[in-house]
C-alpha cells in the first residue's frame, strides 16, 4: 500500500498543533521542569568523567557510569563531613550577634546626619526598619511536620533526579544518534554543527564558574588579609561560592564583608569602622570591574560574552520562570538561544549559518607566499628539554594513568597546552601595564638564587644557513611571545639581524599567539597582505594563530607539538625541522 502524501497546508498545521501541545504541556508540568532541567545539567557534567573512566580502564559503560556515580556519592558524604565543620568553625569565630549587629545598624541609622548647615533625621524609617529586622530575626516556631515533609519531598526530587540523569549519561550516544537519524535528509551536518555551537557555550560556561570563583576567592581572601578584615579566607570563599549567581552575586559577596568591616574594623589598620569600611567597599568594587573588563572576557570566552542589561534581565525571567535553578542558569540558556537565532536567521536570509573562522588547510604553494615569520623556541632555537625532565620527573608516579604510561609525552603535551593560557595571562598583564614589572622581578629572584645567567640560544641544525637562503627570495620575520630583546639577541649571535626585516615580539601586540595580532602586525610592518604569509611553528598556537590570520602555516616536528596534533590543528604542511624548508621553498 502506498502512503498517501501530506500537503503543505496539513503539514503547517500538524507543525502548529505539536507546537501548541507542546506549549501546553509545558505549562501543565512546570513544576517538573527544574528538576528536569537539573537532571540534564548534572547528566552534562559527569559525561565527560564517564567517557574517560569507559576509556582509561576499558570497562562497559554501564559500569563506568556506575563507578562514577558512586565516587559522586562518596564526594556528598564526604565534603559535608570534612569541609562543613571547618566552614562553621570559621565562621562561628566571626562572634557576630545578629541581633546586637542589627541594634548596631538602627543606632547608627537613628543619628541625625548633617549635610552642608541641612539635618536628616531618619527616625521614622528607622522605626519600620527595626519591626522588620525583629520580625526576621524572631526564632523560627516550630515547624516539625512542615519540615519533615519537606525533607521527604526534597530526598524524592534528589533520587529521581540522580535516576534521570544516570540513563543520561549512560545512553548519551545513543541519544545523539536518535537526534542524527531524526534530521531532515540534508540537515544532519548543519544540526551536529549546531549542536557543537551550543556544547561550546555549556563548556564556556562551566569552566568559566569554576575559574572565576577560583580566581575572586583567591583574590578577596589576599586583598582583604592584606588590610585586615576578620576572617578574610570565609570572605574569599563566599565570594568565590557567589560568582555562580549572575549579576547579583558580586552585590551579595560584598554585603557580608561591608558588616563585618562596619561592626568589627580592621585588625591592625588604623581607620575607624567607617572608612574601613569604604575602603574595603573600594576595594571590592575595584575586583568586580577587573573582573568584569578582563576576567571574564578571557576566562568565559565569546561564545558568553552578553551585555549586563541582557543577562539582568534574563536573570529576572530565569528567577520567574524556574527559581533559583532558572537565576543561576540565565547566561548559558541566553547565549543558547543566541546561538539558535543567529542559525534560524542566516537560514531565512539564505547565508551561511556557520562561516569557517579560519582558511582550510591545504598545501603550501611557494608562489603564493611573499613573506616567511618564524616562532623562536623548538622553531629557530633548541627546545628546553630541562623543563620537559623535570614536569615527567613528576608526572611519574601517575603514570599508570597517562596516556600510553609515558610521562615524558604527557609532560610534552603539558607545556604546550599551557602556552596559550599563558599567553593570554601575559595579555592581561600588558593591559594592566604590569607585565614589565614581572619580568623583572624574575629576573631579581633569579639573581638573589644566583640562577641568572646571560641568554645563549642554541639554534636548531641548519636554520642559520635556511634563513640566509630565504632571505633571498622571501621577507623573514619572527613572531615570537618572548621579548624584542631575546629575539634581537639570538639575531646578532647568529649574525642574522640582517635579514630579519620585522620582530613582533610580546610587546608589539596586545594579544599574544594564538590570536592572528601578532601576524597581522608583522604582515602590516611588511606592507603584505596576510593571506600571503608563511608562519612557521612548533606548537598549535603557532597554526591556530596563522589560520585565524589567514596565513599559511608549516608545523616543524623539533618542538614540544606532536604530528597528529599539528594535524588536527590545520597545518598546511609538516617538517622535521625549519632547516627543511628550504628544499621546499
């Protein structure tokens, strides 16, 4: 029997009735979506620990999820255990009345306040402020069976939730085929592209929370130690705790910090509780900007970089639509749906809903290239293998863990992945004009250990003779994080400043590899375009950073990048060393 086709006007309205139903059912089952939606984020989460612990042991999924599963219940039981008295012992040595605190804040309010020859007196509010404040503040009656139940319902929620999200993460990949084989012929690469986009902005986000508290925790308990705040460490850990709640959660970080300063004073700075309490107001607004302007551009990346207003006021909707869950997951659901719209909108207006971010490897055609940059370390200069050693001397009692139990390669791979972060701190250093001030003071504690010693770079095997060739045909630079200085330094013992016509050191730039400024501005200096350079580097940095540049790149095999790394990474071609480029070239 053949099927009879549907027409567009019945597919039209098969399509609005499920949208409709879907809506509705929405609405009759609310009260389901965040546990729901809690399922899925923790489903998320442990994801990624299951594939590594079905991959590194070789064990069935199913048991794989198991053992993750239970570690996670060990680490609930745990952290009450170990972590909760400590938190309490801290905070109880806070010896803060909150009664006495609140008869505090109504004598100092209930002070007339003298501004230019003008009294204020703000009596009657004072008398509504302390019948709140005793309000909030009366004990608790008793609510025993209220309690109860609530612990009952909320254990039911934890199980069904724990449940869910464990068929989750157990059936993740077949959930993904289901989603693959349930696209429209034609659309399944569009689709997993889309879902790729939305799996970046998730990743963005929870790697960001955790760096972020991290980092303000670390912050706020150094800055308040420093001028003197009682029990500076719960501060930064409150703080840290806090930056998971967007917007509000910096505000409700600082109100504590300002009590305690108001009420206690500093421990050894000479202020009165007052200015005391300024400064640490100051000094708490001025970590928010940081924060703000570089800490979280860096640290949560483009994919969540969303205007204040929008994320206020997706916190609003989020609050009202889901709760608490619904506050602290504003700024990911937003930048998903920004990523959803921008697709839906190429799609209408007939553009590419996902243009490529850097050109497509391919091969290096020596006609095409007017310009030839180098990296400096493991590209023109031996790699430091000291550092490599001395990583995998520590690596080794992992090594039943490491990937092929070879600590030297885990050790390799180490210190190129850090490269980029660690470009991207001595970025943030730069704009905070601090990055100077840093290399010196290495510099001085490398003396009072007496480790200093002049540079003298070793070059690689035959470079010297390669740059001397190219230079004959090709403009040469050198593209490098080091300094000016330590690129000009290696020139002259190789009597090669000659040749290299342009120097893009760490200071020429505001962004360092793998951002294309560094190529751009070496390119500019050279007047070619960049489409016309040849970069030449060791590491991924170096081939990112010339695909997002539109340059050429060539990976050389004599530093820390492996080949199928480099591959991965786009590289358009890949040589044992720089010194091959010339038969090449």
């Amino acid at each position: 029997m053949i099927s009879t086709e549907w027409s567009r006007t019945t597919k039209r309205l098969v399509i609005v009735g499920l949208i409709i139903i879907l809506l509705l059912a929405l609405y009759l089952f609310r009260a389901l979506l965040p546990p729901v939606i809690l399922a899925f984020v923790l489903a998320y989460l442990l994801k990624p620990v299951a594939d590594f612990v079905e991959r590194r042991f070789e064990v069935p999924r199913t048991l794989a999820v198991v053992l993750v599963y239970l570690l996670l219940l060990v680490t609930v039981v745990v952290i009450p255990v170990t972590v909760v008295p400590v938190a309490v012992d801290r905070i109880s040595r806070l010896n803060v009345n909150l009664q006495q605190l609140a008869d505090q804040l109504i004598d100092f309010l209930s002070q007339p306040f003298v501004f230019f020859g003008y009294t204020l007196s703000l009596g009657d509010f004072v008398g509504d402020v302390r019948g709140t404040l005793q309000d909030l503040l009366q004990p608790f009656a008793s609510q025993t069976v209220t309690i109860f139940f609530n612990v009952v319902s909320s254990l039911l929620w934890v199980v069904s939730i724990t449940i869910i999200s464990f068929y989750l993460v157990k059936d993740a990949d077949r959930l993904r085929g289901f989603l693959d084989r349930m696209a429209p012929p034609g659309y399944t690469e569009e689709l997993a592209r889309l879902r790729e986009e939305i799996n970046q902005v998730w990743k963005a986000f929870f790697r960001g929370q955790v760096l972020l508290g991290f980092v303000i925790g670390i912050v706020v308990w150094i800055a308040m130690s420093i001028v003197g705040l009682p029990n500076a460490g719960v501060m930064g850990l409150l703080a840290g705790l806090l930056e998971v709640v967007p917007t509000f959660g910096p505000v409700l970080a600082t109100i504590p910090a300002l009590l305690v300063a108001l009420f206690m004073g500093s421990v050894y700075l000479p202020l009165s509780n007052f200015w005391f309490a300024v400064v640490v107001l100051g000094i708490y607004t001025l970590i928010q900007q940081l924060e703000n302007a570089y800490l979280v551009p860096r640290i949560m990346g483009r994919r969540l970089q969303l205007h204040p207003v929008v994320v206020f006021i997706g916190v609003l909707a989020g609050g009202l639509l889901a709760g608490t869950i619904g506050v602290l997951l504003a700024a990911p659901v937003i930048a998903t749906f920004r990523v959803v719209l921008g697709y839906l909108y190429a799609k209408l207006l007939d553009q590419e809903p996902f243009p490529p971010e850097f050109t497509e490897a391919g091969e290096v055609y020596p006609g095409e290239i007017d310009a030839i940059f180098f990296d400096l370390d493991g590209t023109l200069v031996e790699t430091d293998d000291d550092a490599v050693h001395t990583l995998a001397q520590w690596l080794r009692p992992l090594r039943w863990c490491l990937p092929r139990r070879n600590e030297t390669r885990a050790a390799r791979r180490i210190l190129m992945a850090i490269e980029g972060p660690s470009n991207s701190l001595l970025t943030l250093l730069d704009r905070l004009g601090l990055d100077d001030e840093l290399f010196d003071l290495r510099d001085r504690l490398q003396r009072l250990r007496g480790l200093y010693t002049p540079v003298n770079f070793r070059p690689v095997d035959g470079v010297s003779e390669t740059l001397q060739d190219l230079s004959r045909r090709y403009h040469l630079g050198i593209v490098t994080t080091r300094s000016r200085k330590d690129a000009s330094t290696f020139l002259t013992q190789q009597g090669l400043a000659d040749i290299i016509q342009v120097i893009a050191g760490r200071e020429d730039t505001w962004r360092l590899k793998p951002h294309p400024s560094p190529i751009r501005f070496a390119a500019e200096k050279l007047s070619v375009p960049a489409e016309r350079c040849l970069m030449v580097g060791d590491t991924t940095v170096d081939i990112l950073a010339a695909r997002s540049a539109g340059a050429r790149s060539v990976a050389v095999l004599s530093g820390f990048g492996e080949q199928d790394e480099l591959e991965r990474a786009g590289a358009d071609l890949i040589l044992r060393s720089a010194s091959e480029l010339r038969e090449w070239m």
